[in-house]
C-alpha cells in the first residue's frame, strides 16, 4: 500500500503538543489521536486512508495506576488496519481525572510522560513506514 507519512520532526513535534481527553472510560480513562499520514488506498477501491497514531493510558490488570499504550493504524470510514500495538509497554501513570462538575480541577498525571517515550515511538514509526524517503 502507497503511504505518504508526515515528515518526521512533524510528528515528532505533534507528540510534543500532544492533546489527551478524557474518556470516561474506566479502562482506558485518557487517549488521543493525531493523524500522521494518509494513503490514496487500493487501485482497485481508490478510497483515501488515513495514517492515523493513537496513545493513551490502560488499566494497569489490577493496580490503581495505569500503563501508557501507543497503536498506529490505517482506517477509513469502513476500516482499521492495525501497524502497530503496543501495550503493556512499562510506562507507568497515575491518573486523577478532572472535576466534570465545577471545572476547578484539571486533570493531573503523575509518573511516566509522553516525552518519556516518545522517541520509542518515533522508531515504531520508522520501523513501519518509509519516512522522509529513507
């Protein structure tokens, strides 16, 4: 398949305005997606794709603190064909979500943060996906 990534200090300067929402999702309680590239998709069914990276935190199986996880996909409207999943990665967090009620209180993350693994996701990318012509 024909993919045509974002270059990559664009990416990589994406994971650095990085913007997390709240789910309300006790398992998965944070996530956020950027989309780093696009495909003209099959000659045979020319729909366009979308390149698209999705991180955010997961149950940590019976702790009260969370994993970080990273999935890069390529979906359009019908479809998602999963590149990369990465959970259970060790990146740990601890979550406090946010006062839905009075909106004093932001949400707040202790421990592990995006720019803590961010370049393992840069080379998750490059190992997937042809990026600057290289």
């Amino acid at each position: 398949m024909d993919v045509k990534l974002m270059p990559i200090n664009e990416i990589s300067a994406g994971l650095n305005d990085f913007e997390f929402i709240e789910t309300k999702n006790t398992q998965i309680p944070i996530m956020g997606r950027i989309i780093i590239g696009s495909s003209p998709g099959d000659p045979a069914n020319p729909r366009w794709k979308t390149v698209v990276l999705e991180i955010g935190l997961e149950k940590n199986d019976g702790a009260r603190d969370y994993q970080w996880y990273w999935e890069i996909s390529i979906r359009d409207s019908y479809t998602t064909e999963f590149v990369s999943r990465k959970h259970n990665t060790g990146y740990i967090a601890k979550y406090m979500p946010s006062c839905v009620g009075c909106s004093c209180r932001p949400m707040e993350l202790k421990g592990d943060v995006l720019g803590d693994f961010s370049q393992e996701i840069i080379a998750d990318i490059t190992t997937h996906f042809d990026v600057d012509g290289h």
